[in-house]
C-alpha cells in the first residue's frame, strides 16, 4: 500500500512541479516586452528582460534538477539503491550503532556527489552568465571542504546520538531525540554568528559612525538588543545583496552584504532594518520556531512509529535486516520520502510567510519613511534581477515574499 501512495504522491508532485514552473515561464516571458507601469520610471526595459531571462533560466534549471532528484529517489528506493549500498556498508563493519553511522554518512556523501553538477553549473554556468557570480574555482572548493568538515564536526555526532537513543531508549527514543535536536539547533543558532559563519565569510564592524547610530537608536526604539553591527564580504561571492540578523539572545547581530551597502542610502538602509525589526516586533522568529519544533515533535514521533513496521521498509524497496538494528535506514528513509508527501503543504506555509511580511512592511512604515523602503525594494528588485511580473499561482504556491509591485502599493497606501 505504502508503495502506491509513494509512487501516486511522487507523481503528483513532479507533474504539479512542472506545471507551476512552466506557468511561471509563460508568464514571465509574457510579460518580458514591458516594464509594468508601477516601476517605468525606476527600472528600465533592458533590466526589466535581464530580469526575465534570469527568472526564466532558473526555472528551467529547476525543473531539470526536480526530474533528476525524482529518478534518484526511485533509484535509492524502490530500484533498490539503498539496499545495495546497505549491502556494501555491512561488509565493512558488523558494528550495530557504526554500521548504521556509516550508512547514513555514505548515504549523505552519495546524494551530495549527485547534487554537485547543479550546483557548479547553477554557480559557474547560470550565476556567471547574468553576471552574478564573484566566486573563483578555488574558493569554490574550498567552501565544500570547509561545509564537509564543519558538516562532520557538528553533523555526525548528532547522528550517532539519534542513533544511540533510537537503540538504547525505548519505544519513546523519539522524544529523547526530539529534545537533543531542539537542544542541538538552540545551539547552532547561538554559535553560528560567533563560531561558524566566520569560517566563509569575513565580517568587519560597521565602519559609518553616523549610520550605526541611526540603527542602534532604531533598535532601542524597537527594544531590540543586539550585540554588534557587521558588513559581510559577499561580494568575494556573488553580485547579489541582502541584509540579515543572526543568532539570539546577547550574541545577536545585524549583517549587510558590502554589495547591499554599496547601493543603499543610509535612509534605506534604515528602512530594510525596520522591516527586519518588525519581524522581531510581531514575534514571527519566535513563532516560526515553535512552529518548527511542533512540526519535527510530530515527525520524530511518526518516525518512532514508522521504523517498528516492516512494510516501511519493504514497501520502499529495502528488506530490512532481520535480528539487527535498522536505525540508519529508517532514518535515511524517512527524510526521502516526507517531503514527497508534504510537498503539498508549500502554499499553506508560503501564505503564512507573506502574512508575517505584510505586518513587518507595515511596521517598517510606523518607524521609517514608507518611501525610503519603497526605494529600497526597487533597487533590490532590479540589482538581483528578480522578475517583476511572477506568474500568481507559482507565486501564491512558492512564494515566502510577496510580489514586490503588491507590497509597494500597500506600502504606499499606508
């Protein structure tokens, strides 16, 4: 039964994929001749069909990657991927808790090499010819290695905790393991800014003394805390800007790219970490972190139910090993098939998203200019190239941000 319901949902979502992303194409290239009437004096035609030709070359690309991730997934699962490479890691160690480390690493390892293509392509191919990409070969390898090491430092022994619990704690192992990873992601967030992001970026404080006063007066107004202000080298990277906070607590921060400084006015800048404030202010970090907790809280407890049963693993493709631990393969086989059965939820988690962005433009407008953010959006738009003429059902599907022509009338309304 189990085996049905897979190969129906994976089929639901591929085809709802490619036809969201061919809406998205037609539209986009639609409406490629004109600039929309809203932007005519601020983005110019030739940006406007850069933007579109962007847009549209990343969508195709994604319905490549999304056909290519569906065959290995069939591949893995019920072609029996996994019960091969199971079969090789068993003559390596007999050892229960490493043979089922060992498992998922390899398997980790294995769906990464796949994925490799796409991303020096999306980085050196696709980034390159808009004129995006910043990022050389070297540095290129270099950021693989360092997210490998970094991904062995913190990633395995979280592995090889679930792993322990899942054998040694009972039928409810997985509310142990639930606790451990809220634990282990509290603490990347608060290690992360201090610890993690160093090793790929480097951050430098915030070098205008008038501007850090401006925002520091900003977040007392807000009463938001923050630890220190920094400019990030993105531009070693990429061509594209963004600002953001970081961590919790006394280690929180605001980072710009030095590409965004570059091209916002101090006005604007406070605008955009108005907007960010407003988050902040409406407690939608909070919110999103309670709802991300619940959200695993259900899963691992599905999962304490799924790897008990012998049709999960046989009706995907591997014959579970009998009279030994299955650990690893649950784990690896539950995080490959939920997302095909959740895949369905997007529009009801992207219309959330974009509520929480329409209350923080709003307050943005209660603490800054309205026409500074408005300004601040428009350069956004136009330096990142993102389309101003988004299909509305890809966008109402996909979408975590509104369109940006919907959130400046608001903005100017209000």
């Amino acid at each position: 039964m189990l085996t049905i319901l897979f190969v129906a949902f994976l089929l639901i979502t591929v085809v709802l994929r490619l036809w969201l992303a061919s809406r998205q194409i037609r539209h986009v290239a639609a409406n490629r001749g004109t600039v929309p009437a809203e932007f005519a004096s601020r983005i110019g035609l030739i940006s406007h069909q850069r933007a579109a030709d962007y847009t549209v070359a990343r969508v195709r690309l994604s319905m490549l990657e999304g056909i290519f991730d569906a065959a290995v997934l069939i591949g893995l699962t019920l072609l029996g991927g996994l019960q091969a490479i199971d079969t090789q890691v068993s003559a390596l160690t007999q050892h229960a808790l490493w043979h089922q480390v060992l498992l998922v690493v390899v398997v980790g390892l294995f769906l990464g090499l796949l994925g490799l293509p796409f991303s020096i392509y999306h980085q050196f191919g696709l980034e390159s010819k808009f004129g995006f990409n910043r990022m050389t070969p070297g540095l290129f390898v270099k950021d693989m290695l360092t997210g490998l090491l970094v991904g062995a430092i913190l990633g395995v022994p979280l592995v090889v905790a679930v792993l322990w619990l899942m054998a040694s704690s009972g039928t409810y192992w997985w509310l142990w393991a639930w606790g451990l990873w809220v634990a282990y992601m509290l603490l990347i967030m608060l290690i992360a800014p201090v610890w993690i992001m160093p090793l790929f970026n480097k951050f430098t404080p915030l070098a205008d003394p008038a501007l850090a006063d401006n925002i520091h007066a900003l977040a007392r107004r807000c009463g938001f805390s923050l630890s220190g202000l920094f400019v990030m080298d993105g531009s070693k990277r990429s061509a594209h800007g963004n600002a953001f906070f970081t961590g919790f607590g006394k280690s929180r921060r605001i980072v710009f790219f030095d590409t965004l400084m570059s091209r916002l006015t101090p006005d604007e800048i406070i605008a955009v970490l108005a907007h960010e404030l407003g988050h902040f202010a409406h407690k939608h970090i909070i919110k999103r972190l309670a709802m991300s907790f619940t959200g695993a809280l259900i899963f691992f407890a599905l999962l304490g139910w799924l790897a008990r049963q012998t049709w999960f693993y046989t009706d995907l493709g591997v014959m579970p090993q009998l009279g030994m631990r299955n650990d690893g393969m649950a784990l690896i086989l539950f995080f490959l098939v939920v997302p095909v059965f959740t895949f369905v939820l997007t529009p009801v988690f992207s219309w959330f998203s974009r509520k929480d962005e329409f209350q923080a433009d709003h307050y943005a407008s209660t603490q800054s200019a309205s026409d500074q953010l408005v300004s601040a959006l428009v350069k956004l738009v136009d330096d990142n190239a993102s389309t101003l003429t988004p299909d509305p059902v890809h966008s109402a599907f996909y979408d975590s941000h509104p369109p940006v022509a919907i959130r400046i009338r608001k903005l100017l309304a209000s």
